[in-house]
C-alpha cells in the first residue's frame, strides 16, 4: 500500500528527503552535546502559547526560510485549512518561538537554545 498525501501532491514535487540527507552526512557530522534531553512537549502549557498567541504584536519583524522550510509551513496551514481552522504563518512561527522562550525561561542555561547553541 502506497502513502499518498500532500506531500505527493506537484506542489512538493523537489521535496527532499530528510532521511536520505541525514544518513549520507550522519559520520560527518560530530555531535556537540550527548546529553539526554526530555522531551519539550512535557513542560509546555499549551494554553500559555495560546493566550501568547492571541495577543496581538505591535512590533514588525521579517524572516527568511529555506525552501523545505516554506513547504512544511505551506503544507501545515493548508492541512489546517481543510479542516475550516484559520492558522497564518505568522501563527506557526510565534508558535515555535513562545515555545522557546518558555523553555528558555524555566530553564535558562539548560534550556534547548543554550544546547542547540553549546554555550
């Protein structure tokens, strides 16, 4: 049985395949931190990130993504979008951010930046 989904859809045609891409790199790449990490989901609050969310920002702010990036947001509000839920790209990004600054805010040096980043 064939998996079929957006994803096969022409829009993500040149999609690329993370798996591929990991395990061709995967001796080259040495990790910075062996460390065991808990998964984030277990200390966030999801109505934190919503009442953050519907506050609406005064302050502009631009990003740039890479292409796969633009495919995984385009993909995520257009799923939403067939189920009749409104979500924006600004949405998923303010999302993704509160997210790490409430990690970032319980956990200061141990949070998942100071790990991502190794200071």
């Amino acid at each position: 049985m064939k998996n079929t989904g957006l994803a096969d859809s022409p829009l993500f045609e040149n999609s690329f395949n993370i798996n591929n891409k990991l395990s061709r790199n995967h001796d080259k790449i040495k990790s910075r931190n062996h460390e065991i990490v808990k998964p984030i989901n277990q200390e966030i609050n999801i109505s934190e990130i919503l009442n953050a969310i519907q506050d609406v920002g005064k302050y502009a702010s631009t990003c740039r993504f890479t292409i796969k990036e633009k495919r995984f947001l385009t993909e995520i509000v257009y799923l939403h979008s067939l189920n009749n839920f409104h979500i924006t790209v600004n949405d998923l990004i303010r999302i993704g951010l509160n997210i790490l600054l409430i990690n970032y805010q319980k956990n200061k040096r141990d949070s998942l930046i100071f790990k991502i980043t190794g200071l």
